[in-house]
C-alpha cells in the first residue's frame, strides 16, 4: 500500500475505485460467457453435451503425416484392416 501512496499520491483512492469497477464489470462479462455458454448446451439436450466429452485416460485418435511427402501415416492396426 505504501507503494500505491508513492505512485499515485491523493489519487490513490480514485485508482482503487476505478481498479474495483474494472474488477467488478470483468467478473460480470465473464458470468455473462458463463450463462451463454449453458444456454447452448441446454438447448443442444442432454445427450449432445454428454457426447463431446472425454474423459481423462480416453484415447482420442490423431492424425499423423509423414513431414517429406505430406501424406498421412498409416498406423498398423489400420493397415490389416484396409487389406482385409
């Protein structure tokens, strides 16, 4: 605090004041991403917010491609079943 009084002298409770309502306008605009947010997923029903998430362990499959001709890498459990 004694710092603040160094820098902004009398002006220093007018910064606390502006500080707060920056504070305070940013929490709400955050509730307010909040609330779209759930909105969406409630209009989007139960079971379309349950399908996109993952859960921690899931294996979420990536696609690779070879860095010289830019086509993509075939993993092997992939390749016996294209040929089968």
């Amino acid at each position: 605090m004694g710092f603040g009084l160094l820098i902004f002298g009398k002006r220093l409770p007018e910064v606390g004041r502006s500080l707060g309502k920056g504070i305070v306008e940013f929490k709400k605009g955050l509730k307010g991403v909040e609330d779209d947010i759930s909105q969406v997923e409630r209009a989007a029903g139960p079971d379309a917010a349950h399908s996109r998430r993952r859960f921690p362990g899931e294996a979420t499959k990536v696609q690779q491609f070879d860095p010289y001709t830019g086509k993509p890498i075939v993993s092997t459990g992939e390749q016996h079943g294209a040929h089968g």
